[in-house]
C-alpha cells in the first residue's frame, strides 16, 4: 500500500542503480504480451469464480462448521519466552526507526525508516500476517510503549466496553493513513515520518488515558484492527494452549465485526484498488479531461494561484470517491440479498454479516498489486542494513549491492495476480456461503441471498484482473 508517486520514484531509481535501462509501469523495462486476449483471462476468472459459487453449496448444508483445525501446544514457558521476544524485537525496530529517521540520510531510497515502514513492513509483514500468523497481537510497540507509561503515571485501566462509534476512529485512522502514502509527501522524507509516528503514538495515548479501558487499541487504532483482520486470514492462530492450524480464511466464519468493522473492510479494497487504478492509461484520461475542462480549468487555476497543489487535490477526491462508490456498491448489494430473501432479517445485519467475506479479496488484490514492488525495493534493505546512518560502513558486506532486476518480470507477476485473485475471491465465496447457512437456516433462502453476491464477485475479479493488467500489457 505504497504511494504510487512514491513506488514509481523507489523502484525507478532501484533500476537506474542497477542498470541502464528506461523505467516504465511496475519497474520493467518491456510490455507482457499476454498469450491469449486479455478478455479470456477475465472470463476464465469469472468462470472459476462462479463454479466455486456452485462447489460450496453442494459441499455445505445447513449448520455447516469448518474443522477448527490441528492443535499444536505449546509449553507456557515458550510461549512466555516467544512474546518477550517479538516485542523486544518489534521495540528495537521502532527505536530504529525513530533515530535512523532523525540522525539518518535524508534520501528516502537510503534512509531505514522509509524503506523498512513502506516497503517491510506496510507491504511485507501485511501479506505475512494474511498468509501466515498475526504476531501483531503480542508485538505492537505502541501498545507495549503506551502501556508501559499508563503503568508509570499510575492511571487507572479497567475493561469496560467503548461504545461502536469509537470504531469510526478506526476507519478514520485507516483513511488518514492511506492519505500519506498515495496523496502526500510527507510520508517519504524521514524526517516528516518520525514526526507522523510521534504524533501517532501520543493520539494513542491521549486515548488510553481518557477512556480508562484496555480494549481502546482494539476499537479504535487502525493498525491493531488491521492486523486483527488479516490474521483472521491466516492458516496459523494462536490459541490457549498453543497454535493451530487451519484452513485459510476459516478464521473468518463466524466471525462478527460493527458496522464501522464493515466499512473498515470497504475501505481495505477501495485503497488498494484507487492505488492501482491511478497507474492505468484510464486515470490519466480521467486527468486529461479535468485538465482541459472549461467548467474546471478556472477553478483549477484559482487554486494553484492560492498554493493548493492540484494533483494533490484530484488524488484525494478520487481516493474519497472511490471509498464512498465502493460503500454504496456493497450497500446496494447487501440490499439486494436482503430482498433477495424476502426481509428475514434486518438489513443491517446483512450488510455486517457478510463484510468479512471480503477480506480474502483485500489480501489477494495487496498480493497481486505489490508483489513485484516487494522483491525490487525491497532489495534496498541490503545496502542499508550495513550503513544505516550513511557513515561509509559495510558492517554485513552488503554496502554495494545493486538491484537485482531477475528476481521478478512482468509475467511472473501476470500469473502470480491471476492466481492469487481468482483463489482469493473462492475463499470469499467460501466465507460468505458460511454466512449464508449460518444466517438464513433455510437452505433455499441462503441460496438466493447468495446469487447476487456471485454477480458481485464475477464482475470484481474481471475488474481486478483488468487494473492489475494495464501497467503490464499496456
């Protein structure tokens, strides 16, 4: 989820360090022609979209479970050794990116905290959590830095539920997060960053010492909500007595988010698809005409004679645009579902209810959209974990390591994004067909609350597919 002006100037000059070779979209240097039109990739994933709709209702019947999975214990005292040090671990990375972000260089593409908060982890540790085990959960440094000051002043913290509405703080965090990386340019100057995170960490603050309650990082920080989500995703879960292991995306059965939950999980998809939209030859038209409008173009230019940069302006009304239509497109579906059945039950309860099978998705789409931004800059940790504060070290013989461009090409990625979005919109189609029996015990009602989302899901994975598909055939 990195800013796409961001990821063109890190990768781009990934490549000029590497090589002579002209940057274009994604970092490679020539177009995929695609064996077969790109039209029979879109109805293929349509296809297996719609048979796995068909596979789950003749697998599942009415009341439905899926296997918990395998348990695996663990002795408590390995446990207790296992979370002292993730959080050591996740302390001593913050600290890091606290000083090397104030006393590092002040290039974005040589500084420690850019690329390890943008590239490691926003991008790496996110797919982590998703296909493997959410440690976020034991490891948060904010929560281990705030809690250990509560504890030091003495407030009082009890467990007393927040109201639902703190989960807007949640969503508001998210957007305002999104905000930095794809609009502003704070976010890649090291120095703004450490001041992001500051303010950050005392806005978490501020609220665990007003509300008194121990639950505030879980109703309203974006990241610990985050993370929770995607670790639900996971094949590994802790459990009480150990891990286990499960099938992917089966955390999500049953699972029960507020209707601030739900529009967190929107906003997921929205964020990453307004990303990958602003990289098509379609944004730019969409530039062009607002360029060259009548209507706009006085406007436009009393702005910028006011100091208002304009690109800035029209990226963030089209990342507001695209969250608002992506609400109102699953609202309109979860009223269809609900008239689908007849009314049975409240539609709130249905537009909640199916939101976390939405999540897959969201993890496919990160997958697909940044898996080439992941292995190219992040690449540049080599040279900067052995001179981190830019003082001529070489403390792991990795100072001079020059971007390998091999590791990943245009169809390698092409393949990995079709894969992953059609097996991340099955899982979908699983988790909400659980739902489905678990909301409407008649088995014919949960059928036809389930065809409209069929439909949903048919015409998201083309339009998936066709974003993913323009910076490299195009």
């Amino acid at each position: 989820m990195r800013p796409a002006a961001g990821r063109f100037w890190l990768v781009a000059a990934a490549i000029v360090l590497a090589a002579p070779l002209p940057a274009q979209a994604h970092a490679f240097a020539q177009r995929y022609d695609l064996p077969l039109p790109l039209g029979f990739y879109l109805a293929g994933a349509g296809l297996a979209v719609a048979l796995s709709f068909l596979g789950s209702f003749l697998l599942m019947r009415p009341g439905w479970r899926p296997a918990l999975g395998v348990e695996i214990p663990v002795s408590p005292s390995l446990a207790c050794l296992t979370r002292y040090l993730v959080r050591s671990m996740a302390l001593v990375l913050l600290a890091t990116v606290m000083v090397v972000g104030t006393f590092g260089p002040e290039s974005p593409l040589q500084n420690f905290a850019t690329v390890f908060v943008w590239v490691i982890w926003w991008v790496g540790f996110a797919l982590f959590t998703a296909l493997v085990v959410d440690i976020w959960g034991i490891g948060n440094p904010f929560s281990t830095v705030i809690g250990a000051i509560v504890r030091l002043t003495g407030a009082k913290q009890g467990n007393r539920p927040l109201p639902e509405a703190t989960g807007w703080l949640a969503v508001a965090g998210l957007l305002s997060i999104a905000w930095l990386e794809l609009v502003s340019d704070w976010a890649e100057e090291p120095r703004a960053l450490v001041i992001i995170i500051a303010i950050y960490t005392a806005g978490l603050l501020a609220g665990a010492l007003l509300t008194g309650s121990r639950s505030w990082f879980e109703a309203a920080d974006p990241l610990t909500h985050l993370f929770g989500l995607l670790g639900h995703v996971a094949p590994v879960a802790a459990s009480s007595g150990g891990v286990r292991l499960r099938l992917p995306a089966s955390g999500l059965v049953n699972m029960r988010v507020t209707t601030a939950g739900a529009v967190f999980i929107i906003c997921l998809i929205a964020i990453v698809l307004f990303d990958g939209l602003s990289e098509t030859p379609f944004w730019a038209a969409i530039l062009d005409w607002i360029t060259r409008s009548r209507t706009l173009r006085p406007w436009l230019l009393d702005l910028q004679g006011s100091g208002v940069d304009i690109l800035k302006l029209i990226r963030t009304v089209g990342l507001l645009a695209m969250v608002l239509v992506s609400v109102l497109l699953y609202l309109a579906l979860s009223l269809t579902m609900w008239r689908a059945v007849g009314g049975t039950q409240p539609p709130g309860r249905v537009f909640t209810g199916f939101a976390t099978s939405l999540l897959p998705i969201a993890v496919a789409y990160h997958l697909a959209h940044y898996v080439s931004y992941l292995a190219l800059a992040g690449q540049l940790m080599m040279p900067i974990a052995s001179d981190p504060l830019g003082l001529g070290w070489d403390l792991f013989g990795t100072a001079n390591h020059r971007i390998d461009l091999g590791v990943i090409n245009a169809e390698k990625v092409w393949w990995i994004a079709a894969c992953a979005l059609v097996t991340g919109h099955a899982l979908s189609v699983f988790v909400a067909h659980a739902e489905a029996m678990r909301l409407f015990p008649d088995r014919q009602q949960a059928i036809r609350s389930q065809l409209p989302m069929m439909v949903f899901m048919v015409g998201l994975t083309s339009l998936s597919l066709w974003i993913l598909a323009q910076p490299i055939v195009a």
